[in-house]
C-alpha cells in the first residue's frame, strides 16, 4: 500500500508530519491487506494560518482499492492530529461496509450458482420423460 501526503501552503509539511499521518493510516487500513493499492491523505488549513476556529484543519483521505472505485473521505477539527484520526476512523468504517457488501453478494452469487448446477442434472438430454395420464 503507498501512502502519499500533501499539505496546503499554510501547512508546514515535514517528515516527521508525513511520518505520523502514515502511521495513522496504517494501523487503521491494516486489516485491508492488499485490497488497498493507494491512499492519498491531503492536509489543509481551511482558515489561513493566522485565523483560528473550531474545525480549520481539514483532512481528506482518497483510498484506491483493487476493481473498485477510489472512496473519498473527510473530516474537519481544530487540529491536525483529531482531522487525521477523524479521517482514517471514517473511511475503516467506510471500506468495512463496501467489503462486507462486496463479501455478502459473492456468496449469495455462489449460492445461486450451486442451487442452478444442482437442478441442472435433473434436465439432461438423455433423460426420458413419462407422462401419466390416469383413465
């Protein structure tokens, strides 16, 4: 999984920053293995830096899994650390219900699939048919 992170002119990008963030995003999107081919995590200060609010630090996370479509994430707060975790705890929950969506119709598509190469046999070419007509 390659982790990319980007930050906007009023953020200080750093190492030690990138460091951080892709620690969070690891721990959280482990249990996804190789389901996840790419994440993207954009930080920014929605206010400029010297502005101050309750919810400025905006984190989006874009997480592309394999044959799906990428899924987009965000969350604001008043720091990096509570966007980033805000972020990466939505989008789990998020890629938790996709997969278990995904997981439910396969099975149910192997079901169906058993259920028709189970009927199947019954109408084979060869077989004769007797009708029964009471008199």
């Amino acid at each position: 999984m390659q982790i990319q992170v980007n930050t906007d002119s009023h953020i200080k990008g750093s190492a030690k920053l990138t460091h951080e963030v892709e620690t969070v995003v690891e721990r959280v999107l482990r249990r996804f293995g190789d389901r996840i081919t790419r994440v993207h995590v954009h930080l920014s200060d929605q206010n400029s830096g010297d502005k101050c609010s309750d919810d400025d630090k905006r984190c989006v996370i874009e997480a592309r899994l394999a044959r799906l479509r990428p899924i987009t994430v965000s969350h604001r707060s008043a720091s990096l650390e509570q966007a980033v975790d805000g972020a990466a705890n939505t989008l789990q929950e998020t890629l938790t219900r996709i997969v278990t969506r995904k997981q439910t119709l396969y099975k149910r598509r192997a079901r169906a699939q058993a259920a028709r190469t189970e009927v199947a046999p019954l109408f084979e070419h060869d077989a004769t048919v007797v009708d029964y007509q009471e008199s």
